[in-house]
C-alpha cells in the first residue's frame, strides 16, 4: 500500500511539473524581448510617438518594424508594408533563437523568420518561409548584416 502512494504521489508531482512549465515559460520569455519597437538603427533621437496595448513608444512610420504581443490580438507591422498583421505563434527554439510566424492577409499566407538575438538591444532575422503563387515575401534584408534595434518595448519605460 505504501508503495502505490509513493506511485502516486510521484505521478502527480511529475502532471504539476509538466503542465507548469508548458506554455508560460515557452512565451513569457520571446514576449518580454521581441515585443515592442524595431529601427535599422539603435539611435532615434526626437522620434514622435504612438499608443501600443504596452503603452506609449517610439515609431517612425513606414521605417519601425512594431512587434506588438500584449493584448487579445497580437500583431506585427512591417515597415513600408504596414498591417497590423496578425502574429499566429511565437516560440523559443534555443536561447538566441525565437521562431516568428504570422499571416500576411493581403496575399493569404504565413510568414514563417527565425529571429536571433545578438544582445539585450539588437536582432536579426533569418527567412524560413512563406510563399503565395511562387512568391517568396522576404519583407525585409534578412541575415546577420541586417541589424535591428530596440527603439522601445515594455520592458522600457
């Protein structure tokens, strides 16, 4: 008898383990560094600003590639291409690594980046897919050449 309880209390304590670190730790992190605001370059000084469900933050329109992930609805706007579009999933792949996708309604697909951390300030993104018709919609230069910097986000206000 003492034996099935032992049994039974280590099953439970492993469904709390699992169901405890599924899901919260698996977004919290991508949500706390790739929301918010992104400029080709680290510096904006005098940038006007704009309301996010985060709060207020910097945005040049057409340039600021604005990952929003608060609220009901997460979205990305890309720069000279707009949106919102919506944001579908966002995932740790490693450390340094963030899978990226969402759907790019005006041609009715997903878009599909991997994006890399370089430090706490600075991203870049590798193209993984998307494709309508034989379109291939790389938004933006992609590769460790093409930074981006956090102009603003949550975490800095």
């Amino acid at each position: 008898m003492k034996k099935k309880k032992i049994i039974l209390f280590c099953n439970i304590v492993f469904i709390v383990a699992l169901f405890s670190c599924a899901g919260e730790d698996n977004i919290q992190g991508p949500k706390d560094f790739l929301c918010g605001n992104w400029y080709r370059n680290p510096e904006v000084p005098n940038a006007p600003t704009a309301t996010f469900n985060w709060g207020k933050g910097k945005f040049i329109s057409n340039f600021t590639l604005v990952i929003d992930l608060y609220g009901d609805n997460p979205t990305v706007i890309l720069p000279m291409l707009g949106g919102p579009f919506p944001i579908t999933e966002v995932t740790n792949i490693d450390k340094d690594t963030i899978s990226f996708i969402f759907f790019f309604d005006r041609g009715n697909f997903y878009v599909t980046y991997h994006v890399h951390k370089l430090d706490k300030g600075a991203i870049w993104f590798e193209f993984i897919e998307g494709e309508s018709e034989g379109l291939i919609p790389s938004f933006y230069d992609n590769g460790e050449k093409f930074l981006w910097y956090k102009i603003d986000g949550p975490e800095m206000q």
